[in-house]
C-alpha cells in the first residue's frame, strides 16, 4: 500500500514536471520569436532612425534623406477612422449574437462573421475600390478606413460574444430580480464586465488592421505629402514599407526597415496603453 501510494507520487511529480515544461516552453516559443523579430527590425533599422526620419517627408527619388513623417500621421488617421467606423459596428454585433442571438437569425450572422473573417485582406481592398473609390473618383483616406474597418469587424465581433458569453449568468439574473429591463443589463452590468477582453480583441484587431498593405494599394494609394484629409489620398507604414521595400536604393531599404521597426513599437505602445487604461479602470 505504501509502496504504491508512492509511486503513484512520483508518477504525479513527474507529470507535473512535464506539464511545467511544457508551458515553459509554450511560453518562450511565443515570447523569443516577438524579441527576435524586435531586435533584428532595431539592427536593419538603426542606420535610419534619426529625428528627421519623424520631422520630414519622403525626399525625390534617388537622393539619400527625407523621412515618413507623412506615413506615421497617415496610420493614424487611418486607424483613427477605421475604429470609428467599424468598433460600434463590431461591438453592437458580438453583443447580438451573444445576447440575442439564438434562433436562426443569429446561426446566419455567426456564419457571415466568419466568413468576413477568412476573406483575404486584398479582396477586400478590392471591393471597397469598386464600391467607393470608383464612385468618389478618387483614392481616399475614407476608404481606407472602410476597408480597415471591415477586417477589424469580424474579430472584434467575435472577441466581444466570447467575451460576454464567459459573464456568469447569476449577474444578470441578479439584475432581472432587481426589475432592470434586459437591455440596460447589457449595457450597464454584462459589457463593462467583459470589457477587458472586448478591449484585447480591439487591440489584437488594430493590430492586424495597422499592419495591411494590400487593402490600402486599392484604397488610399499613398501620398508623399502629410495628409488629414479623409477625402484625399492617404499614405501608411505598411505602403511605405512596400514601396521602399521594393525600391533599387540602399537607403530606401534602411527607411524600410526603419518604418517596419516603427510599425510595430507603435502596435506595442497601443496594446501597452490598453492594458495601462484597464488596469486604471479596475481601480
């Protein structure tokens, strides 16, 4: 009896050891390939990243200099308008299919969703260059932002009815026994419950959307002047990226990777800061 009392400890610690390396190393193969990527962008980029690269706009072609300032703006407006157009949008829907949607109304926006979702970020591009491009007449930052939106949709949908779906039940019926209607539950009790993993999908759905060339080659173009004007044509880091990227000059490749660097501190900060906002939140 005791023998196998403990054999079978040390059958569990050796488990148990496994188990722990195992997440250990889940844990380092997601963590050394982010520091990796961080440090090998900072070498390529180092060369580039001075204050001129922040402070001016791309020079004629084929002369060393100039910078992106006209891109770093370009993605914000972009990113700006994006969540402006699809983040109420993208909430409003997770919390119907949460919430509502159990019949088939809601197996067919599930199913939509998630066929948003897979397709391609150049199709969508394309779309939103018939639908609005062609009908304006011109490249814009408006559109986009549209097709921004609409890949940040169907993550943020998603994301946001897990989210509230994880919400214990016994709060809301909490608040039905105190006479709350159904909606204002939602609003007031379930939402801001899940409100921190509604804003990691945001975050994980920006950062997708921040780092999309294809879509914008059909929508904004890009711009080698700094433009905040949402009907004109628009530049970004991802199109600065692909433009230097495949350009003959050695600097051009150094401002590329520069930008790229660039691109994704800003994706750092912005996930940083969400997480900062609802730890002060809680509090």
């Amino acid at each position: 009896m005791i023998a196998t009392s403990s054999r079978n400890r040390r059958r569990r610690k050796a488990i148990d050891t496994l188990a722990t390396a195992g997440i250990i190393g889940a844990g380092a193969g997601a963590i050394v390939p982010l520091f990796a990527i961080l440090i090998f962008l900072l070498l390529k980029g180092l060369p580039a990243l001075n204050l001129q690269l922040f402070t001016q706009n791309p020079g004629p072609t084929g002369v060393a200099g100039g910078g992106i300032q006209n891109s770093i703006v370009g993605t914000a407006v972009l990113m700006a308008l994006s969540l402006a157009i699809g983040l109420p949008f993208a909430i409003a829907t997770g919390v119907y299919l949460a919430e509502y949607g159990r019949g088939r109304v809601g197996f067919v926006v599930r199913f939509l969703v998630d066929v948003l979702a897979g397709i391609p970020s150049i199709t969508i591009g394309l779309f939103v260059y018939t639908v609005v491009v062609l009908r304006m007449g011109t490249f814009s930052a408006l559109a986009g932002g549209l097709a921004l939106a609409l890949i940040m949709v169907p993550i943020i949908s998603r994301v946001t009815e897990e989210m509230l779906l994880l919400v214990p039940q016994t709060m809301r019926e909490a608040s039905y026994a105190l006479g709350v209607p159904k909606w204002r539950t939602v609003l007031t009790i379930v939402v801001p419950a899940a409100r921190s993993g509604i804003m990691t999908g945001v975050i994980l759905a920006s950062a997708r959307a921040a780092g999309e060339a294809a879509p914008l080659l059909f929508t904004s173009l890009g711009n080698n002047f700094r433009s905040t004007s949402i009907t004109s044509p628009i530049d970004a880091l991802p199109l600065r990226i692909f433009t230097y990227a495949t350009g003959p000059f050695a600097y051009q490749h150094a401002q590329a990777w520069a930008a790229s660097f660039i691109l994704v501190a800003f994706v750092l900060v912005l996930s940083v800061s969400g997480r900062l906002l609802l730890l002060r939140g809680r509090r």
